[in-house]
C-alpha cells in the first residue's frame, strides 16, 4: 500500500510515497479540503455539509459543482481514483477519510504527549521514556497550525483552524514548560535552558515565560543572567504592549536582586487534561468567544492578530511589504445613535472598507468604530499614499440612512513592514499611535 504523510503543524505539507504533493494541489480550497477531511474525527462527511462549509452562503447546486471539482483536484494529484481509494473514499452522498492508512503530525504529536501524560510515573523528571515522548512531540511542532493556509472568505474554516492552532500551540508550551523543568530538577542545565529559551521565543509577551527563565537561571547560579532577563522582558513588555511587567514579575526579580530564595521549581508535568485528539471519539468543542462581528460578518480582533502574524510570516519568505492601516470613525452630529441604525451604519461602513481594499485583504472590526486593515504584497512603498487617500475619501463621504444624512470623520495611522516593525505588537503599536495623533489633532483644530 502507498504511504501518505500529512503534516498540519506549521506550513501544509503532503508526502506520497516519497513525492511532495503540497504544490501539485492546483487550489487552496484543495488543500483546504484535504487538511480538514484528515484532522476530522473518522466518519462519513455528507457532502451538502462540506460543499456547505467551503462555499457558505452560495446555492447549493454551485457549493456541490465546486466540491466535485476540487475532489477531482484531490485525485489528480495522487495520480488517479485506484490511488486516491486508500485513503478518500467519495459516494454520491458522503466522503469519507481513512484515517488508519495515514501518518499525521498532529496525531503523533498528541500521541506523544498522551502517552507521557498517562505513563504511570511518580516525577517527570525520573522517567527518562515520558522526556523521550515530550521531546519527541516537541520536535513535531513546525510552527503553528496550518501557519501558511488562510481562507479569509470561508468563516467556518477560518474558526476551525484558529480553534486548533490555539489548542496545539498550548498543548506545545505545556510540553516545553515541563521538559525544562524536568531538566533543572536533573541538573542538566543546557536542555533545561534549551526548552525555556524556545517557550520565550514562541510567547514573547507571556510573562510566565521569562518567569521560569528567571527562576532556572537563578537557581543554577546565574543570578546576573536572570535579572537581564526580567529587563528583557520589561523592554518587550514596555515596547509592545506600553505597560509595566506584573506585580509577580517584578515581586521575582526583586527577590532576586535582594539574593532571597525563591520558590523551588516544581517537578515538571502536564497539568490538567489536553484537548481529546482530533481523532478521537469525543467532538471538539467550538470556539470561545466570537471570532466575527454577527452584524457585518467581518473578522474580530483574535483572526485579525491571527491574520496579521500569517501574514507577517508569508512577506518574511517572499521578501516583500505588509501595510497595516488602523482607522477609527466618528460621528460628530449623530453620537448617540439608536441601535438599529447603529447596525446599518456599521454594514455600510464595512462595505465600503471591502470595497477599497483586494479581495484577499483584510478587514476587520477592532473595537467600537475602529477598524485594522492588512495587505499583503505592497511590492512598492511609494503606493501607500495613494491607498491611504483611496480609503480616507470612501471613508469621509456622508452615510444616507433612513433619511438621515450621517456625517463621519475618519483617523487614519499605518505602518509597513519591515520598516516600521517586523512583528505583530510593533507595527499595531505604530499604527494605532499614528490613528490616535491623527484624531487629536483634528480635535485640536476643532476646538
């Protein structure tokens, strides 16, 4: 039987018996469709679902016609329906994954981290077969969930794929959080450095990662180490999120710099239960939280952040620019609308937003009257001016609602990476400041 090796964590990526099939898939609803059938539980898709779930919103005779097509798709490139049958099985009704004829990342990574989870052990840091298994799982993990698939115009798999990174990512900071401590406690200070140095790069602006860097350099005689460590944190704290580190932050390091003990670092473990794998009996639990905004079906905060670090991924491989554009509107004779023209007004302000922008773009609802923007590819930087002018003349027009005629007024701040930042927190941070400049002054010369 041919081998077929799925990997889901980090960018997609298909093995068939030895050949990479990633590219050949002509689609990314192709490789969509081939990511969702494999990280599913095993059962019979019936097609209207799934046709319904990629093409949302669309007639159901045009979701089905566009699901044949990229089932065909997903047979052309694994050669044929005679090679395909092992794995997919299609009937006029249902489709069907064989997910026992697969090799699947995410499935050997929860495996690994099951396994050392039930392992009857009394320490983790005593059971060299249950740090084999973390570490194993550990050297799964290639980045985030599907880091290099976004389908911006598919709601339901966007929430799905948010879903999993997230859980996939913590179940990753649990491992790496319990081998570093299982490392301190074997005196093996290299390894334990080793995995509490990568749980800081992967979070950067989780305190509790510094925390335990702090505390394992402290307790392995590094103490000047550890306390440039808590100013690490305290300038990425400072410098992305413009606050001061938490009073336990700060409680840490001052105990340090005043040479009292510190707490004792626990045995490390994998506290609490993981989410049950994707391929196993009990279904995933949806989303917390809304991920779009129920009245103009634009994405929140969390799949903008989502969006924008993907994003910041892809232009970091192809070399090119990001813009990210955060706007804010006002309403000066109309302040305190009633709800149902509310709603309107934010339907057509997003509307209008849609418009301005490609189809690929990104438009999403912030806060209150405050929208963010990305766009990808801006292969010249001499063009953001004429977007900005673009966006601020359909933003500044008078709404006609209700035989109403509501005037806006618009802030608009940018940012372009890399110049202006390379990672998420910086370029928001440039952006948002150059909104709230924008507004202060018109407010200035208002009054």
């Amino acid at each position: 039987m041919s081998r077929l090796e799925i990997s889901l964590l980090g960018t997609f990526r298909v093995q068939f018996d030895g050949s990479d099939l990633s590219e050949i898939l002509r689609t990314r609803k192709e490789r969509a469709l081939l990511a969702y059938l494999a990280e599913e539980p095993p059962r019979l898709q019936p097609r209207e679902k799934v046709a319904e779930f990629f093409w949302p919103n669309r007639p159901e005779t045009y979701a089905r016609m566009n699901l044949r097509q990229a089932l065909l798709g997903l047979r052309k490139a694994f050669g044929g329906e005679d090679q395909v049958s092992d794995f997919l099985e299609v009937s006029d009704e249902s489709i069907e994954f064989m997910h026992k004829h697969v090799w699947m990342d995410t499935t050997a990574f929860v495996g690994y981290i099951q396994s050392s989870k039930l392992h009857p052990h009394v320490e983790l840091h005593n059971c060299q077969e249950c740090i084999n298994q973390l570490e194993e799982a550990v050297d799964l993990y290639r980045g985030d969930f599907l880091s290099d698939l976004i389908l911006n115009e598919v709601t339901g798999f966007q929430e799905w794929a948010v879903f999993n990174r997230e859980r996939y990512f913590r179940s990753m900071i649990n491992a790496l959080q319990a081998l570093a401590k299982a490392y301190f406690l074997r005196s093996n200070f290299d390894q334990a450095y080793k995995y509490a140095w990568r749980y800081v790069e992967m979070a950067p602006l989780e305190e509790s990662a510094h925390r335990l860097l702090m505390r394992l350099l402290t307790k392995s005689g590094r103490r000047n180490a550890a306390l440039q460590q808590y100013q690490l944190c305290k300038s990425i704290i400072a410098r992305e999120l413009g606050i001061e580190p938490s009073p336990e932050t700060q409680n840490l390091f001052s105990m340090i710099l005043n040479n009292q003990p510190i707490e004792r670092i626990d045995t490390g473990s994998l506290a609490g239960k993981l989410p049950k794998s994707s391929h196993g009996t009990r279904p995933l639990k949806p989303p917390t939280g809304p991920l779009y905004d129920p009245n103009t079906e634009i994405p929140l905060r969390a799949i903008f952040i989502d969006r924008l670090r993907h994003a910041l991924m892809r232009m970091k491989r192809s070399q090119s620019n990001a813009l990210l554009i955060s706007l804010s509107i006002s309403f000066p004779y109309h302040e305190h609308m009633l709800p149902e023209l509310k709603k309107q007004v934010d339907v057509l302000l997003a509307r209008r937003l849609l418009g301005t922008v490609r189809e690929d773009d990104t438009v999403a609802k912030v806060n209150d009257n405050e929208y963010a923007l990305v766009l990808e590819d801006i292969h010249d930087p001499e063009v953001v001016p004429d977007i900005i002018s673009k966006i601020s003349k359909a933003m500044n027009s008078p709404l006609q609602l209700q035989d109403q005629r509501i005037t806006t007024r618009l802030a608009i701040g940018w940012s372009l990476y890399p110049q202006d930042g390379r990672d998420p927190a910086t370029l928001i941070n440039v952006a948002d400041i150059a909104m709230r400049t924008d507004r202060l002054q018109q407010n200035i010369h208002k009054s």
